[in-house]
C-alpha cells in the first residue's frame, strides 16, 4: 500500500487530490504545521525524511519527495494511459514543460511575493519590480494557454494539471486573479472535481492517520 505523508497548507495536497483521483488504497499520515512558526512538525523530519517536508510517500519499500517526481511516478505506475499523454505524441513535450513550469518559472515570483510580505519589506524597488514584473508576464502566459481549455494539455485531466493546481487554486480563491480570467476559470473548473473536493475534506480532517 502507499503511505503518503501529507503536510497541511502544502505541496502535498497536490498528491492528496491525486490519490484520490486514482482511486487506488492509500494510507493517510497527516501533519500540521507549527502554529507560531508555521513550518513543519520536527517528527516529520525526525521520523520520516531528513529534509523534513512534505509530500513523501512510502512506495515499495522506498521513500521518495518533492511534489513533481512523485506526480510522475504515481502516474506512471497506475495511471499511464489515463493521465498523461503518450510519449510519442505532440502533446507530450508540453505535458512535461507545464509540470516543470509549476514548480519552477511559476513558483518564484509567488514565492517572493510571498517571502517578502511576511519579512515587511515593501521598500526594496529591485524586488519588488522583479516581483510584480515576471507575475505579470508568466501569468498572461499562462493565461493565453488556457483560453478556452478545461484541461492544460489536450483537455484532458493529466499531472500537469495537478502540478498547477496548488498555485492557482489559491490564487483563485483569494481573488488575486483579477486580469487572468481564463486562468481564474481553469483553477476553480479543477477546485469543483469530485476528486479535488475529496481532498478537501482530508485536508481539513485533523486526525493524524486515516486509511483512505
């Protein structure tokens, strides 16, 4: 069975909705983050990985993280037809760029953004240009892609949408989307997924284990 170990408010809730999406049975261990420092439980690193973050699953004996490698193992192993596209198809290079471009082009301006208001720097005009500068530029990209689409690739629920989902779910939700609305449609079109509201409802589940 597969053991995920999910953090709270994180990259895990990626894997979370796509367990349940698979539909295949899964062993739950919940964390919560620190309620002062908002960071990871210090078990989660004592007892589980060393870099002490979330997701890591349990798979065949072997422990494997980060939100991306995972995404693709999971769908390779269980649902290679349902969920990607054929590696030999047009639509496959892309399948792979939208996976890399959540978690890396897309993810550091939000970051920043984020990093920034926490630690109340609002003066600092390089970073704040670059911030609002590459934001602007990669979500109008984004935008343009998903014009019209229900799903990022092909129209077709695959890993590249599961890797977008936990930026732009959020973004969505907490109207900062003002501008993008194709990518406003598209996040909350995933947010209304019977799988996604399933996840939902473990995520807010404070109970430490649960057999899903």
């Amino acid at each position: 069975m597969i053991r995920l170990h999910h953090l709270n408010q994180s990259r895990s809730l990626r894997i979370l909705w796509l367990l349940e999406e698979l539909g295949e049975p899964y062993e739950l261990i919940s964390y919560q983050r620190d309620a002062d420092t908002n960071l990871a439980p210090d078990r989660l690193k004592a007892a589980v990985h060393p870099l002490g973050k979330a997701p890591v699953i349990e798979i065949d004996g072997v422990m494997i993280v980060e939100s991306g490698a995972i995404t693709q193992l999971l769908i390779e192993r269980l649902a290679p037809t349902r969920l990607r596209p054929a590696p030999e198809s047009a639509d496959y290079g892309h399948y792979l760029q939208w996976i890399d471009f959540a978690e890396s082009s897309l993810m550091v301006p939000l970051l920043l953004e984020l990093f920034t208001k926490k630690a109340g720097v609002t003066d600092n005009e390089f970073l704040n240009g670059y911030i609002g500068h590459e934001k602007q530029k990669l979500l109008s990209y984004l935008n343009s892609a998903v014009e019209g689409k229900t799903y990022i690739v092909g129209d077709k629920l695959s890993g590249a949408d599961f890797m977008l989902s936990f930026d732009l779910i959020m973004l969505a939700q907490r109207k900062q989307l003002e501008g993008y609305p194709h990518i406003e449609r598209y996040a909350l079109q995933l947010a209304s997924l019977d799988s996604y509201q399933r996840a939902m409802r473990l995520e807010a589940n404070d109970d430490e284990t649960n057999l899903a």
